[in-house]
C-alpha cells in the first residue's frame, strides 16, 4: 500500500498552521537563542492573516528572536510586512519592488487591519481602472427565433466597497 499524501491549496492556511506552531517553539529554538511569541501574539497575527487573505493576497509568517511574529503579505511587485512584537503593537513596512515606501510603528490590530483594507481598496480600485468594457453586443438578432438578444451590463461595487462585482443580464425589451 502506498503512502500518498492528498493535499489541497487553501489560501491562507499554511501561514495559519505554521503561525500556531510558532507557540510551541522551545526557549532557544535559533541557535541556543530565541523565545517562543505569546499567544496574544500569535492571535493578533492570525487576524492579519486572515484578512490578508480574504482580500486575496498571498501570505506567510517568520519568527523572530525575541517573539515577534511577521506575517508577509505579497501583492506583484508590493510587499507588506507587518511585525507584531511583544506588546502585540504592530510595524507596518510597504516595498514596491526593493524600495522601502512607507513605515509605521506602534500601530495597534485595528490600524494594522485598517492598513490592510485600504490596500486592499487600492487594488480593487486599479483593477476597476484597467478593466475593459465587454465586447458583447448590446442588441442583435437570434438566427434560431428572431428576437432580441439580452444586453449584458458590468456592474461594478460601489467605492465604498458594500456590493460585490456581477455580470448582469438586462433585457433588451426594456
């Protein structure tokens, strides 16, 4: 019988699992050097993650020696660093490319997730920016039943990020 290991991609979860084993670290796991994070840590952690990854960005998670825990997200070319240390305040770091853009310390789980939603805004918003208008007639004529074709319509979420993207269908009739 073989040992086949089935596993599946879920976005996300290999820097959740490997944020939870960061609590199980032994004292002196780098070289005789090195603390576990406290647990608070690592939850606060785990919300960026989580919320990296709803917004569709990709993620992973380092130690550091002292307990601090860096959860990376990447975006292209942008990377976002976000490194909770001991008194689980936050270090935000943005990089386009190797150049260093923006830094804040001290930001609480609330400001970091801020951070956070609003790149994920500037995202959609670029993305709205580039997308092409469809190339789907507006009318025409059915060779099976002579009728009218529905038009499609692109319908966008509104700037305040409440209704999702849809491919709507509009009768031609109205």
């Amino acid at each position: 019988m073989s040992d086949k290991v089935i596993t599946t991609h879920i976005p996300g979860f290999q820097t959740f699992a490997k944020l939870l084993r960061f609590v199980n670290y032994p004292a002196g796991w780098n070289y005789g050097v090195g603390m576990p994070p406290d647990i608070g840590v690592v939850a606060v952690a785990v919300k960026i993650n989580q919320a990296a990854v709803k917004a569709g960005l990709e993620t992973d998670a380092f130690l550091g020696v002292d307990g601090e825990v860096r959860v990376a997200v990447y975006h292209r070319s942008t990377y976002l660093q976000f490194t909770v240390d001991e008194r689980c305040l936050v270090e935000y770091v943005r990089e386009e490319g190797d150049e260093e853009l923006q830094r804040i310390i001290d930001l609480t789980t609330e400001g970091a997730l801020s951070i956070l939603e609003s790149f994920e805004l500037e995202l959609w918003r670029s993305s709205v920016s580039s997308t092409v208008t469809t190339t789907m007639p507006t009318e025409g004529v059915s060779k099976i039943s002579h009728s009218k074709l529905p038009a499609a319509v692109r319908v966008f979420r509104s700037l305040n990020g409440i209704a999702p993207f849809e491919l709507a269908l509009q009768s031609a009739d109205t």
